[in-house]
C-alpha cells in the first residue's frame, strides 16, 4: 500500500534534482580547482577525499533519524543548506575552504540522503517502486553530467556553483511540500507483517535486521577495485579515441542505460533471487575492469560500458531489497547508512591505493591489474556468506 502517493512524486523530484547536483559536483570538481590554481598532486587528493563524507555522515544521520523519527525535518535541513554552500563556495578562491565547504557539502547531503529511508517506508518496501527511486539517481546523473558540460562551455568552470544553486533552489521547494506520517508509517508495517503471519508476534523494535555483514564487506571491496578506474575512463578512451564527442557519449550512456536497467530489475529480482544477481553483478565488475585494460576502440569501450551499467543496477538494486525487506521503521535509516557508509569507504580506500600503485609505475593499465580482483572478492564474499532465505528474522 502506497502512504502518500504525492509524497512519493516529490521524493522522485528530489532525486532526479539532487543527483544532477552531485553528479555535476564530483565530474568538475577537479577543473574549478585546476582552475583556482591547485596542483595536479593537490587536486587529486581533494577528489580522492570527496567520497570520505559520503562515508563518515550516513550511519550517524541514519541512526538520528531512526532514534527522533523526523526524516522530512533532517531531508527539509538538508536542503536548505545546499544552496548556502553554493553561494558560499562560488565566492570563495582559497583551496582550503573549498576542502572544508566540501565536508559541510557531505554532512548535509546525508541529511538529503534520508529521503531513500523514507520512500521506502511510503511505498511500503515495494521493490518496482525502489527500482524506480534508482532509475530517478542514474537520471540524474545523466542529466547532471550532459547539462553541467552545455553550462560550463557556455559560462565558463568559475559558475559552477551557480549551475549548482540554480538546481538547488527548486529541490529546496520541492523537499517543502513532503509530508510525513509516522503513525500512518508504523501503522502499516505492522498490518504487512501481521498479514504475512498472522501467529507471529509484532515488535516493532530492533529485532528484525539484515543477518548478514556479508553485504557490506561486498560492496566495499566491489568499489574499492572498479571506483578509482572510472575517475580516470576519460582519460583511457583518450589514449584511443581521437573524438571527444565518441568519449563524451561514452560517459553520458552509461547513467542512461542504468535508467532503463534499474527499472527492469526492480521487476525481475525477487527475494527468491537476489542472491544470484549479486554474484552475477559483482563479477561483471571485475570482467568490466579486465574489458577497460583491453579495449581499444569505440565498441569496445561501448560494451564494457553496457556490462558496467549490468553490474552496477544487478548489485544495487537487490541490496538494497535484502535491506529493505530485513529492516523496520525504527532501524532502517542505520542499516541503510552502513551499506552507503561501506560503498563509499571502498571508493575513498581503493582511490588511495590505486594512486600508490601508480606511484610505484606510472602505468595505468599495469596499475589496474590489481584491481580485478577485487569485485572477484565481494562475488566470493556474497557466494560463501550469503544465505539466501526469503527474509531474516533475529
């Protein structure tokens, strides 16, 4: 049963809004700082750091969430800062401050990033609506990276925080008309779970969680191996394709294929399956890495482009149904910060030893060797610690 059906529009607003925010942020932050004068060492770092907030905020906001049960209060504060800080940040030309603004940038977007917990809880854990809220992510990124590139070429990298606030004051309106009803919320998780078992005794309480760490050890070390390649994609089709329009489609076609994808698995992956789509998804990320070592023109770049939009919607989306359907009202905002906090640490800790091994050669594809067996790793970790049972109950 949907709770609030408006609510959920408007959610799926603030996705599509917030995402082409991030998704232009994180692709140009590197050029406004080239820009401000930092050095290529200098520069890296502050991109390397960039997924660290998304890893140091979920839990905490997540569990604050759960304990005072106000998602719209946190997801309403989160908003309102948004377009501060870009005011702030456009004014500003001290590298330092950037650093510290993008901190800032991180605590607030996990206040933001409340919204998924909450749309959960309205659409009652429904698994196309979830593939819908993941299609509403990668079309952001879609949108965010191709209009982001038409606004800078046009306006140069010195607006890109106008193209940032302008993005950011319609969510902030958006986020303002959510309405959130715990008892209506509550209400209906108990009514689900009696009506699957009516001898069962309803605790709306901690008890019920995701059994299995497994999860988020295979998220880690997933991102931890194919993250730091995908910062540097542009440059490896560069060593091959002589048109920036052939790698500018490239990049943009992924969140597009992704779009289409998270909506089919969202009617494909059952409780019944997910298990395999998370071995199958991880190890695409692996083949996926292997396939940018080899590619060497336009196709083979394409295809392994397609292969990594698999992986990506096959891992995620059945994830994040495992915890959906493995948390209550009351825990939810935690586990679902564990498994964000897990795929961002991977990003921020893969991106530092990718760089050592570039430190030690300077070769990329040497250097990316490595890496393949990481995502090898998490399909390990999901085949031999993962059980696969319709729901998990402690």
């Amino acid at each position: 049963m949907i709770i609030s059906k408006k609510s959920v529009i408007l959610i799926l607003i603030s996705v599509v809004l917030t995402n082409i925010m991030g998704m232009a942020f994180y692709s140009y932050l590197a050029r406004y700082l080239i820009f401000l004068k930092a050095d290529k060492i200098t520069t890296q770092v502050i991109v390397t750091l960039f997924p660290l907030t998304s890893f140091i905020f979920p839990p905490l906001i997540g569990n604050l969430s759960d304990k005072y049960q106000k998602r719209t209060l946190l997801i309403i504060i989160g908003s309102l800062s948004l377009p501060l800080i870009f005011v702030f940040m456009h004014f500003i030309d001290n590298v330092i401050l950037i650093v510290v603004f993008i901190f800032i940038y991180g605590f607030f977007l996990a206040f933001i990033n409340i919204n998924f917990v909450l749309y959960q809880e309205l659409v009652a854990n429904d698994q196309s609506y979830i593939s819908y809220f993941n299609s509403g992510i990668v079309l952001g990124w879609f949108i965010g990276a191709q209009l982001c590139g038409i606004f800078i070429d046009n306006f140069g990298i010195v607006n890109l925080f106008v193209f940032l606030f302008i993005f950011s004051v319609p969510n902030f309106i958006v986020i303002l008309f959510l309405k959130e009803d715990r008892k209506k919320i509550l209400d209906n998780y108990t009514n689900s779970v009696k009506s699957e078992n009516e001898e069962e005794e309803i605790k709306l309480n901690e008890e019920r969680k995701p059994r299995y760490k497994s999860i988020y050890f295979a998220l880690f070390f997933r991102n931890y191996g194919i993250r730091p390649i995908m910062s540097i994609l542009t440059i490896l089709m560069a060593f091959h394709l002589s048109l920036d329009s052939e790698i500018g489609f490239l990049i943009g076609v992924n969140p597009l294929i992704q779009f289409f994808l998270m909506i089919l698995m969202g009617k494909i992956i059952s409780e019944y399956n997910l298990k395999s789509f998370m071995v199958i998804g991880y190890l695409l990320s692996g083949l996926t890495i292997l396939g940018y070592i080899i590619s060497t023109d336009f196709w083979h770049f394409f295809l392994f482009q397609v292969l990594v939009s698999f992986s990506y919607s096959m891992f995620w989306t059945s994830t994040h149904m495992y915890i959906a359907k493995n948390t209550t009202p009351v825990n939810k905002g935690k586990y679902i910060g564990y498994a964000n906090s897990s795929f961002y640490l991977g990003s921020f800790v893969g991106g530092i030893f990718f760089s050592s091994l570039l430190v030690i050669n300077p070769n990329y594809y040497i250097s990316m060797i490595p890496l393949i067996i990481f995502p090898v790793i998490s399909a390990l970790i999901i085949l031999f610690r993962f059980k696969n049972r319709n729901r998990d109950n402690n």
